[in-house]
C-alpha cells in the first residue's frame, strides 16, 4: 500500500519525506520576522521624520515670533506695568487701574 508503513519503518520517517519538499520552519520563521521588524522599522522611521517637521516648523515658527519686533501697544503696556510695579503708589492710584 502507498503511504502505508511497513514494519520496517519507523514511525514518522513517512513525514519526514514530505517534509523534505518544504523549507524548514526556522529559517521561514526567521525570514519573516526580519521582513516584518524592517518594515515596522520603516514605518517608525516615517513617523519620526513627520514628526520632526512638524516640530521643526513649530520651532521656526516661534524662533520667527521671538525675532521679530513688538508692536508698540505691547512695550507700552509692558512699560507701565512694570511702573506701577517699581512704584507702589502708582499702582493704586486710579489711573494706573485703566
């Protein structure tokens, strides 16, 4: 009979001839999980660089706003405050409450 075993034979020899037409599992398993660790891998490194950009424009953004030059309503609000600070009766006199 085909695929009977005979006394002869041990048991499992017949499964090891048709395994013999496959690739072992360990190095299918292994192939596979580099694929995947260099994609997932891929996929970080994607995101990281998205996310420096985007940290990238915010920081240009606020470098830009520290450089550039207040307007002159700012300074002023500023320089009174800071007046009525260094000056405690300034700050209770009914002007500086405006």
């Amino acid at each position: 009979m085909p695929g009977a075993i005979s006394s002869k034979e041990e048991p499992g020899s017949a499964d090891h001839s048709r395994s013999a037409t496959r690739p072992p599992i360990g190095p299918r398993l292994a192939r596979t999980a580099r694929v995947v660790t260099h994609a997932f891998e891929r996929a970080l490194t994607d995101a990281g660089a998205e996310l420096f950009e985007r940290l990238r424009a915010v920081a240009a953004r606020h470098d830009e706003r520290l450089r550039s030059t207040p307007s002159d309503r700012p300074l002023a609000e500023l320089s009174e405050k800071l007046e009525a600070a260094a000056d405690p009766d300034r700050a209770r006199s009914p002007a500086a409450e405006r």
